[in-house]
C-alpha cells in the first residue's frame, strides 16, 4: 500500500509514482518511518482479523462478502494512519517491490518488515483480547481443544478458531496456492503503481488509500477464496506468531502441511512480478503527465 505526501519532503508514493529509477529524495525519517509502519499494519491487521473473528466466531452474517469488504476498509484506513509518516507500505511485499525497483533504499527493507510483522502481532493479540471470550465460547461449542492437529490440520472448524489469524488454503496442491498468492499480489502491486503513477492517473490527497482499500475488496472478491489472500507476507505471519503464543502452539506452523510458508513466498515473488510488468508494459507507453488524452484519442 501505497500513501501520501507529508511534511514538505518527497514521500515514497510521490517517487513510485515517478518514472522509473528516478532518484530517492529525502525519505522520512527512519524513526517515524517504523512508527508508521507498526500503527498501519496494527490497525489493518486489528480490523481485518477482527472482521475475520466476528464472522467466524460469533456467526455473523453474509460471510465472505463481509470478510472481503472489512479487509478492504481496512487497508485503506492502514494507509491513512501510516503514508505521511513511512509512504503506508504496510506490507513487505510492497517494500520488496519498491526496493527492486529503485525507489526505496535497500538498508531499510528488513526494519520496515521487522516493524511490519511487529505491527501485525500485535494487531492479532488485540483482536484475542477483544474477542477471547467469543474464542472460548466457540470452542467450547465445537468440541475443540485447542492446537490439536487431525490429518495434517488444526482440529475443528476454522482451522480450529486459529483461522481468524491466519490463512489457509482450500486445496492442497501446493504449486497452485503459491501461484494463487503471487497472482494476487501481482495484481495488487500493478494497481497499487497504476493509482500513484502520476503520467497514469491523478488521484491525490484521501483518494489514493480509499482507492488501494477498493484494489484489496476486488482481489479478495475474485481471486481470494482459493488461499484466503494473504497478499502480505506480515499480515499472516504476524497473526500466526500470535496464535502459537495464544495456545495453538506449533500446530500454527505445522497445519495444513506446514503451509505457513507459502503466503510469505508468494507474495514477494508476486509483489516484485507485479510492481516490474506494470513498469515494463504500461508505463513506458503513457503520455506525459501534462498532457491530456481526449476521450476517443489513441496516442500515436
């Protein structure tokens, strides 16, 4: 994700917009920075486990239509609170992406991911605090003894509550989930560069985060169900931590054949393919930002 600009200096949604490999300009401070990134993905993870809890949990209606709308809204409102102090990364496949490309320095990627992952934890623990009654009432309803493992899987439905943290997939070929992940984030990282590419469209100010939250709702309405969508290596690996601190235990890691590492892999690789099409296919072909195209047009 994607954010805004603050504070008078070139922010890194303003460079990722620019043409390709333009130079860095006075990144934020790398203080703030981790500050910003830690609250953004805090709240995105806060409110979309949270949206994921109350549907699972407490049997809210409408289900994925729900789950997929609070993750989009949740995004967006990450965005909000971190692009004026770190650019709203608030993903590490969105810093990879940046990083491979150019636009953000390599000696701040892993920060970025430790106050990231970091942030989604501690999303997660207060998702648990929220919702620990509803935790032990599910339970306790389902027959589920918590981390117990049956065929490979977290006993019960929901991979056993543990679900509210983390994803899984619906099948098990392992090949296709991984590409599932890549794919979404690819197309997450294509429409995450096609808002802020300033020669592609002009949305400023609010606009740009409301519009990556919308980006997020659409990729977990049509390519979301097959893995749960991921698209962010800490928004599933900060949450898993959690639950296996939470009582799940190893069986965090170790359910659905140690699937844990795919919606980490699979974002990265999809991030960097995504952010480096759009750069090679679509940018090089858009007219000069100042320059206008009539409806009707084609640019020679």
């Amino acid at each position: 994700m994607i954010g805004q600009k603050g504070r008078g200096e070139t922010p890194l949604a303003a460079v990722a917009g620019g043409d390709y490999l333009a130079p860095i300009m006075n990144p934020p401070p790398l203080k703030s920075a981790l500050i910003g990134e830690f609250l953004g993905t805090a709240l995105l993870v806060l409110l979309g486990d949270g949206v994921v809890a109350s549907v699972v949990l407490l049997g809210k209606q409408a289900d994925w239509i729900v789950i997929t709308t609070g993750w989009g809204l949740a995004v967006a409102l990450g965005v909000y609170l971190s692009g004026r102090l770190s650019g709203g990364h608030i993903n590490p496949a969105v810093t990879l992406a940046l990083a491979v490309r150019g636009q953000f320095p390599l000696g701040r990627v892993l920060p970025y991911w430790g106050a990231q992952v970091l942030g989604a934890f501690v999303g997660a623990m207060l998702v648990y605090v929220d919702y620990a009654e509803a935790f032990r009432a599910f339970e306790q309803a389902e027959g589920i003894t918590r981390g117990a493992m049956a065929e490979g899987r977290l006993a019960g439905p929901a991979a056993g509550g543990a679900g509210v943290f983390f994803t899984a997939p619906a099948f098990g070929v392992t090949w296709r989930n991984v590409f599932s992940e890549a794919l979404g984030t690819a197309v997450l990282l294509i429409g995450v560069r096609a808002l802020s590419d300033r020669r592609n469209a002009h949305f400023r100010g609010y606009f740009e985060p409301l519009l990556n939250g919308l980006l997020v709702f659409s990729i977990g309405l049509s390519l979301g169900g097959l893995t749960g969508y991921a698209i962010n290596p800490a928004r599933d690996l900060g949450p898993r931590v959690a639950a296996m601190l939470l009582g799940w235990g190893p069986s965090a890691f170790r359910t659905h054949d140690f699937y844990f590492w795919v919606p980490i892999v699979g974002p990265l690789v999809g991030g960097v393919a995504g952010i480096l099409l759009y750069d090679l296919v679509v940018h090089p072909h858009l007219l000069p930002e100042d320059e206008a195209t009539p409806p009707g047009r084609v640019a020679a």
